[in-house]
C-alpha cells in the first residue's frame, strides 16, 4: 500500500520537474532583440511562454486519468512532429525576419520605404550592402528603411511562431516523460507476475 503510494507521488514529481524545466528553459533561450520603440514587445513574449508552459502543464492533470500507453504513444509522435515543425518555423522567420547588429538580432519589415537608405546607398555605390551590413547603415534602426506595418508583422509572426514552439516542446516532453514511466509500470509488473509464478511453481 506505501509503496503504491509512493510510485505515484515519483510519478507526479518526475512530471512536475519536466514541467518546471520547461518553464526554467524558456527564459534561457534567447529572443530576438526588439526595436526601442516596442521595449514591452520581450515582455509580452516572456509572458507569452509562461502562458504556452502553463498549458502544457494541464496535460499532467491529464495523465493522472488516462494510464493508456497507446494514448501517450501517438501524443507524443503527433507533438514532437509539431514541435519539429514549429522549431524549424520560428529558424526559418528568425533569419529571413531579422538582420544582425552588434552581435544582436533586429526585427525588419518586408516593405521598404520609398526613400530608404539602401536605395541611396545603392545610387551612390552602385551596390547593396551585404546583409551583415545592413543594419549598420541603419545605426540598428529598422523603421529608417521599412514601413512600421511591415515590420510589426514580423515580429507578430516571430512571436507566434516561438509561442508553438515552446507549447509543443513542453506538452512533448511531459508526454514523453509519461510515456516512460507507463512502460516501465508495464515492465515492472510483468517481471513481478514472472516472478511470482516461479516462485509458485
């Protein structure tokens, strides 16, 4: 009867200590540096990924109820997928979206201004700056070549897109952590049943 006991409380701990890591892990990666005029922006997307962490972890309430292994299985298949995809999502907007500066990245827009600094540089020098030097021209200031529209787009679409992927990694890894300790339930009992008919034999 304790030692019942006691294999359900490990259970709760090793999935809330998944779900507490999830939540350490999202402040340590870091965002993308935001312009000056939209300082709340990291603000709103720390608080975005508490939200997603936060959610992620009503499938812990979830897990005391269902015990099925096959439920878990294709959970964490369908949320790893997901978590591939999204993680893969956010990399491909983070490159195409920003433009580094001073060892940061900054957000930019895809519509330019019509007098922007490039088409003036490009008059003067007969070429565009390469990419790493973009934003150099700029002094690390997007809305002196794209259009604000534009630009609060991007990062809407960055935030989204790191939303998902911190929902979906930490929903995966409570499953999975999940899908674990049910396998090794499973194993466990079936080595005790061995046991125990040997020792009736």
């Amino acid at each position: 009867m304790v030692v019942s006991k006691l294999k359900d409380i490990w259970k709760e701990v090793v999935l809330l200590s998944t779900w507490i890591v999830t939540v350490t892990s999202a402040f340590v990666i870091p965002l993308p540096s935001w312009n000056s005029t939209e300082e709340s922006t990291a603000s709103f997307m720390k608080f975005g990924i508490f939200i997603a962490t936060i959610l992620a972890g009503f499938m812990i309430l979830f897990s005391l109820k269902n015990k099925v292994i096959s439920v878990w299985m294709r959970l964490s298949v369908i949320f790893l997928t997901l978590f591939i995809g999204t993680y893969i999502t956010y990399h491909y907007l983070r490159g195409t979206n920003t433009l580094p500066y001073l060892e940061k990245d900054i957000v930019i827009g895809n519509e330019l201004l019509e007098k922007n600094p490039f088409a003036i540089f490009e008059e003067a020098h007969g070429f565009l700056p390469d990419k790493k030097e973009k934003m150099l021209i700029l002094l690390g200031d997007p809305e002196k070549a794209w259009t604000k529209a534009s630009i609060s787009w991007n990062r809407v679409e960055l935030m989204i897109s790191l939303f998902l992927c911190y929902l979906f990694s930490a929903v995966f890894m409570i499953s999975f952590s999940n899908l674990i300790l049910l396998y090794r339930d499973k194993y466990s009992q079936k080595k005790n049943k061995d046991i125990d008919n040997q020792n009736f034999e």
